[in-house]
C-alpha cells in the first residue's frame, strides 16, 4: 500500500515521496523499515534518508516539504 510521506534526508532537507513499505525502487532499504539511502530532491545529493509523521513539523516545513515531491521512493 502506497502512502504520500514526509521525508528528511540526513542534511535536514524536507520532501514527500509515495513511500511503499518494503519497497524501494530509487532507494537502497538499510537501517530499518522507516530508513533508506536515497537521492535528495531538494540538493541533489545521495545520503540516508527517514520518514517524518506530520505532527513533528510545523505548517512551514509541510508547506516546504510539499514543494518537493518525489514519487515512488
């Protein structure tokens, strides 16, 4: 089951991404379900990666992160 996520990458950088548990299709899984290595939207670079629940960040980061968006991650 597909789900449009938060995402922060290790630098801090906020996106969504359609996050498919146990799948990884631009993405390396490694360091549990909510983790994987992946290329950043926001700057362009590789690093790990980790899903964000909403109610952890305020209304500018949602509206920042939506601004990036990646689809399957």
């Amino acid at each position: 089951m597909a789900s449009e996520t938060f995402v922060r990458c290790a630098a801090g950088h906020l996106y969504t991404a359609t996050w498919i548990p146990f799948v990884g299709i631009r993405s390396l899984k490694v360091g549990g379900i909510g983790r994987r290595y992946a290329k950043c939207p926001v700057a362009g670079h590789w690093g790990m990666v980790a899903k964000v629940a909403a109610g952890e960040l305020g209304k500018a980061e949602i509206a920042e992160a939506r601004l990036h968006r990646v689809g399957i991650q």
